[in-house]
C-alpha cells in the first residue's frame, strides 16, 4: 500500500486536512471521502485554497490519488454540511468516507 494512499485514508478517517501537491500545483484539500474508478483510486475533497464566492458556493472535486505527491496532515475540518456519503457515479465504489 503507497504511503499517499494511507496518508489520506488516515485523513478521512481522522477528518484532518492535506497539504500536497497535486499535479504540480500546491494545494490544500478537505478529504471527504475516498472511491475507486475503472480501477484508480480517487479522493473527493474541498478545495481550500480556491476562492469561492459564498459559502454555499462550495463543493467536492475529484482528484485523482496518482496525481498527489507529498502529501502532508494539516489540522481538523468539518465536513461540508450538505455532504453525503456516496459514489459520484453508480459505476464508482466508495472505499471509506468521513
């Protein structure tokens, strides 16, 4: 098992934000919940660090977990509150969520 696989698996499960890069960019990302697609592995996160114009504004990307390198725990989040446990499509398989 890859240590970025487990560094977000820990943060799901410890609701703990990440800094990391993700594509050459860095970031920081709220994991909600972690899923498979036609066999790669996905997070669903917030975006910390992109502007949105309200709160309500907010909401999940999917990021790919080959993408991610150096990902680092940050402190707590609080999970959006419209936020439901579920694949984002019928084909995905949810592996763990907060």
């Amino acid at each position: 098992m890859s240590d970025n696989r487990l560094k977000v698996m820990e943060a799901i499960a410890r609701r703990r934000r990440i800094t990391a890069q993700y594509n050459g960019t860095r970031m920081t990302l709220a994991p909600h919940q972690l899923f498979e697609r036609h066999g790669a592995l996905f997070i669903s996160a917030l975006n910390l660090d992109k502007n949105w114009r309200s709160d309500e504004e907010r909401r999940l990307g999917h990021f790919k977990l080959d993408g991610l390198s150096e990902p680092e725990l940050a402190e707590e989040f609080e999970p959006l509150p419209s936020f439901e446990a579920a694949p984002p499509r019928d084909d995905d398989v949810l592996l763990m969520a907060v």
